[in-house]
C-alpha cells in the first residue's frame, strides 16, 4: 500500500469513552478496530480512514479482544493470518460474545481469494472481504458505510433512550398526581367526615334572596335538623316559619341588617322535624367578587343546644343553691320564734289552771306552732339541711310500709301498683325520710288524676356514668313513680323543685312536695330526674346509693336510751334570744333545776373564771353576736375540761360544727320538755364523749 499524508488530529472530546461522551451530552465519534500483525498495514490503513472515525489497532487476536471490552466500534477490519490466534478464530471469539456479536467485520487478505475461504470467512462472520494490497478508495468506501450505519443506529438509540425517559417520566409524573389526587380525595373525605360529626353546617346564599333559601349546604344539615336541603328548597319559607316565636322577629330583623352591614351573628330557637326547639348560631360574611360588588354570604350553622342546656343547669343549680341559703337563714329565724311560743305554751299549760275554753285555746296554739315546725322540717329538707340518719333499706320492706300509711288515702278511683326488680340492691338512705318522699310523689300522682288512674312505683338498679344527673360514678337504687296524668308543661320542668312552686290551685297545694324530694335526694348523695309529657303523665325517680356504697363512706353512730333522772343541776343558760332565753329557763325550772341566765359568752366567761365549779352544765345557743356557742365553749374548757355542754340550735348544721369544735351534744329547736330532759340526761351522762349523739326534735 502506498503511503498517504497524514489525517486531521482527532478531536479533543475522543480522549473520553462513548459512555462519559454521551453522559456529558456530546455525541461520540464512531470507532473503528484495525488488527493486524503487520505495524505497516496498521499504519497505512489509519492514514486511510482517520478522518473518517477514530481509530484504534491491535497486532494480534488477543489484543483485539481486549480493545472490544473498552466500548463499541462501527466496524472491525480483521486480518486474516496472524500468528496465534488468526482471523477466522478471532471472529469466532468475536460473534460468540452476546456484547459484540453484532460489530460488523472485514477480512483483510492478500491469498486465499478462493471460494472455500471466502465461504469459510463469511461463515465465522465476516460482512465482507477486502484484499491487500488496499485501494484506498475502496477501503475508505466501505468504512464509511459502516460508520453511517453506526451513527444512524446510535440516534436511533439516543432518541429510543429519550423517549423512554420522557416516558418513564410521564409515568412517574401520572403516578405522582393520581397519589396528590388520592390524598386530596382522602383529605377532602376526612374533612367531610370531621364536618358531619361536628354539630355545625356550612352554606352559602345569595346576598339578596327572599325567602331564605342557601345555594349550598355543607356537613350533616339532614341530621342536625332533620330536613335535607330538598326540603328547604320546596318550602323557601321553611326558615321562617319554624323559628320559635320569641326570637322570630329578631331573628328576621337581624337578617335584613345584614345587608347593611354584611356580617350577621345571632343566636336563636328554631324548630327541627322532631319538633324540638334547638338553639343555633348563625354566623355569616359577605363574600365579594373581582370587581368588588357584593356577590354572596358564606355562613356557619353552629348547634349550641348543649351548651345552653349545661349553662341553664348551672343556673338552676345556682339558683336552687341560693335558694337553699337563704331557706336555711329563714329557718334558724322561725326555729328561735317557735322554740320561744312551744316554750311559752308548755309553761302555760304546767304553770296555770285552765278551764275548758282556755285550754282549747292553747291546745290550737300549740298545734298551729307545731304545723310549722313541720313547715320548716320542710324546708330544712328542701335545703339539704336536715338532719339525716341512713342505714340499709330494703325495698320489697318500703313498699310494705308506704301501702300501710296510704292506704286510706288514695281514694277507689287509683290503682297503686310496685313492681320490684328482682335482685335489687337495698338503699343507703333515712327510711323515714324516703317514705316521706315517695308519699309525697304518689299524693301528686294521684292530684293529678281527678278522673282516676293507674300509679306505679318501680324499684330497680342502675350505674350512673358519663356525670349523669350530676351524680358520683357508681351503683345507686332507682325508685319511680309514674302516673298516667296530664303531665306538666316543658317550661315548668324547671321550676317544680322550687319551693313554693305549685301547679295545683290555690289553697290545694304547700308547693314544698317536690322541693322537700329534691333536697332529701340531693343531701342523700342521690338525684332525682323528672320526665313528663303533656297528655301522657309524669315520670319521677329518686336515685340512691346502694347500701354497700353508703356503709363504706357513713359510720352509724348507735342510738342512745334515754339517759336515767340527774336530779337538780345548776345550769348555765346562754341565749342572746330573750322569748328563747325565758322559755327555756322556766321549762329548766320545771324539770326542778337551778337556772342562772345570759345573753352573751363574754359575760359567761367571766362568771368561770370567778367561780370555775359553780354549774354542773352550760345550755347554750349555738348562733349568738361577737362569740358563737362553739366558740365560748371552747374557751370554757380551759378553766373547766370536763364541764358538759350542751348547744341549742335552729341551725341543722351546728351538729357537725359542735361535735367537732365543742365537743358537744346538740338538741335542735324547737323542743318539747321531754327532749329537753333526755338532752340534759345525756349531756351530763357522756362525760364529753368524742362522738356525742344529737338529739333531732319529734313533734
């Protein structure tokens, strides 16, 4: 072959491999593999075709194997003899490999021009024969078809790569907005779900719509109200028309200053599909469009029945509360007056010699006196004031005794039936006091059907849960009456517990039935609970505690026998009262002791320290001005510790203050003669006793 002129330098970027050249974005120059033994060939052929592609060369078999792991080439130009390894074997080793079996290859040959080694060439793989000595031109020809080829089928093979990557982009990208969608579908649910178990509706309206009627309801409208936006939409006047007729007419008024002011916020009733009124607050601002005018109102409907309802308990509570107070303030006041008028009768009677008349005279005196005294036991019980003596009750045993004291009482027109739950748990209650209460409510029961009817009282258990009735967690016993009456009125629920409060006519009813009910219940660590319908009848219960709980948390304390005679004493009476003061001084006297009398504790005080061992017992009131009894007693013990005391109250709460503080008994007013003995027999018999029993008056 004859020598050519050297080709063109290569270009800088072939000094990096085809696969760092296309990750850089540069497409790589084809690549051609010339093997020879023969550095002459070598060289003359790289003259040929060096413009035409790089060039690389090997001398043997060997080295052109190794080339071949480098990279790819566009075509291979193979010697056929070399020592070693020869062409054909080299070709072989070259289309067995999965990575090069496709590189096209060229024997160079200068014999072997006859059909079997041609054959045998093509067979090993060979594309086509090219015989030494080269023409130029001819070699040059076929290099360059192959290099076409080759860079042909590279962008064939960029562009396939390209739009497999903007296809696995287009994927990726779908998947990632059908994962957005589907959280947004799941938020968007989750929000729903949030809004529907929410008491609140979402809406929107026109700005000047009437009647009301929104374009868009949001949350759970059908089960806060029990309408389905379908409904309004057939009776546009339905917003108007189920408001509760106190609140219509600010209702509608603050609507219409809502296009004055665009905002509106208002609280009112209105009637749902159950026909029970509930309380909503409705809330709602003027949206505007892009060009600023007032387009339409975003609203909230906020269920705030709940609310409402806790805010009126607390209320009642409050004001039963109150009224307790000042009940208990009332009664101390009374006791004094009629503990000085029973104490004024009895010295009457014992003291004078009365004809006919005249002690009928005072025998009605004494029974009017009496009568209220009972009133304010009433009271005192309404006032959880009272003083109450629990122990076990069984309700199968209640039932016997309540039929006892009512049976003349009912009349032949009511039926009174009891229906005990078996296996029912006895109460932790005073007996007496809940014989009282029921009586009470059957009396009612039956008042409130004239016509006649049917009572029943149930016993059953129940667990109170969840703060219901107000009530501690726990075991109680239920006892209900329920009559089959006109009911009371929904507005009046709240008030029959109140003292005084009475839907009977007037001169039928005291109005302290349900009131005394309800303090004895509260005082007891119960409730009560009252359900009425108009036309149906009116259910009441009383819950207690079971007798396991009540034993647990009350330690009885055993009744005390009258106390033996203590024949004459010399006693200390302290009373700032003077009708109480006198009473119980002449009633002292009667019983044949000896009385000194004052109407303070300092005074008393005084009379101690000059003579520590002059009285054998201190009468004192527990309420008195500058020092109280608890109080005076107190200090008496610190000249005299062992000094029985004895403490007179209108006040059902000086018990506790007095056994605790005084160590004193306690002997409430107003007294007969014979409490008054067995108080003082008792005084003076327990020795100042850690746990000194009262004595509560039984008039």
């Amino acid at each position: 072959m004859a020598n050519s002129p050297p080709g063109p330098v290569a270009e800088p970027e072939a000094a990096l491999s085809p696969i760092e050249l296309e990750a850089a974005g540069i497409q790589p120059r084809p690549r051609v593999l010339v093997v020879d033994d023969d550095e002459r060939n070598l060289l003359a052929i790289r003259t040929v075709i060096e413009d035409l592609a790089e060039v690389e060369t090997a001398s043997s078999g060997e080295e052109a194997l190794r080339h071949l792991l480098k990279g790819e080439f566009a075509v291979i130009l193979l010697d056929v003899y070399m020592p070693g390894m020869d062409g054909y074997e080299a070709a072989e080793m070259i289309r067995s490999r999965e990575q090069t079996k496709r590189v096209p290859i060229v024997f160079l040959s200068a014999i072997n021009k006859e059909k079997e080694h041609l054959l045998r060439g093509y067979a090993m793989g060979a594309v086509d024969y090219v015989f030494k000595p080269v023409e130029p031109v001819v070699l040059r020809s076929k290099v360059a078809v192959f290099v076409d080829l080759f860079r042909m089928t590279c962008e064939v093979r960029r562009k396939a790569e390209q739009e497999r990557a903007l296809l696995d982009a287009n994927l990726e990208a779908n998947a990632e907005r059908l994962r957005v969608e589907q959280e947004l579908r799941v938020a968007e649910q989750r929000q729903a779900a949030i809004i529907r178990s929410l008491p609140i509706v979402l809406y929107l309206e026109p700005e000047r719509v009437s009647p009301r009627v929104p374009q868009f309801v949001g949350g759970n409208f059908a089960a806060l109200t029990g309408f389905g936006l379908a409904d309004v939409e057939r009776n546009p006047d339905l917003w108007a028309e189920r408001l509760h007729p106190e609140d219509r007419e600010r209702a509608i008024q603050a609507l219409d200053e809502r296009q004055r002011t665009g905002v509106m916020a208002i609280e009112y009733r209105w009637q749902c599909a159950d026909g029970r009124y509930r309380h909503f607050l409705d809330q709602a601002v003027r949206l505007g469009d892009e060009e600023g005018a007032a387009a339409q109102y975003a609203g909230t409907l906020l269920d705030v029945s709940e609310q409402r309802a806790l805010e009126s308990q607390l209320l009642q509570a409050r004001k039963m509360d109150a009224i307790g107070k000042l009940t208990g303030g009332i009664a101390h006041d009374f006791n004094n007056l009629l503990a000085a008028v029973l104490g004024g009768i009895g010295l009457i009677e014992r003291r004078l010699k009365l004809d006919e008349e005249q002690g009928r005279i005072v025998a009605m005196t004494r029974r009017a006196a009496e009568q209220g005294s009972e009133l304010i036991r009433r009271l005192l019980a309404f006032a959880r004031r009272q003083q109450l003596q629990p122990d076990s009750i069984d309700p199968a045993a209640l039932s016997v005794s309540v039929n006892d004291l009512l049976a003349h009482t009912l009349g032949g027109l009511v039926t009174l039936e009891w229906e005990i739950e078996n296996g029912v748990s006895r109460a932790w209650a005073d007996s007496t006091q809940l014989e009282l209460a029921l009586m009470n409510l059957i009396i009612n029961a039956r008042d409130a059907m004239p016509e006649g009817g049917r009572i029943a009282v149930t016993a059953r258990n129940a667990e109170a849960v969840g703060g219901r009735l107000g009530l501690v967690p726990g075991d109680y016993v239920v006892f209900a009456v329920a009559d089959t009456g006109g009911g009371i009125a929904p507005e009046l629920l709240e008030q029959v517990t109140e003292p005084f409060f009475t839907t009977k006519a007037v001169g039928e009813g005291t109005g302290l039935g349900l009131a005394m009910v309800y303090g004895f219940a509260q005082q007891s660590g119960g409730a009560i609970d009252i359900d009425s319908t108009l036309g149906e009848g009116t259910r009441v219960e009383i819950w207690l505690p079971t007798a396991a709980r009540g034993e647990g948390a009350e330690q009885k304390v055993d009744e005390v026998s009258e106390a033996a005679e203590t024949g004459s004493l010399s006693i200390l009476l302290v009373d700032d009262h003077d009708g109480v003061r006198e009473a119980t001084a002449g009633m002292l006297r009667d019983l044949g002791h000896s009385v000194e009398a004052a109407n303070d504790g300092a005074s008393v005080i005084e009379r101690l320290k000059a003579n520590a061992e002059a009285y054998h017992l201190i009468i004192t009131d527990y309420a008195m001005p500058l020092m109280s009894g608890v109080e005076m007693l107190r200090q008496v013990r610190l000249c005299r510790p062992h000094l029985p005391g004895l403490i007179i109250s209108g006040f059902p709460s000086a018990r506790a203050n007095a056994i605790e503080a005084a160590e004193a008994l306690v002997l409430s007013k107003p007294f007969t003669l014979e409490q008054l003995k067995s108080a003082i027999a008792a005084a003076v018999g327990s020795k100042q006793a850690k746990q000194p029993i009262s004595l509560s008056p039984h008039p």
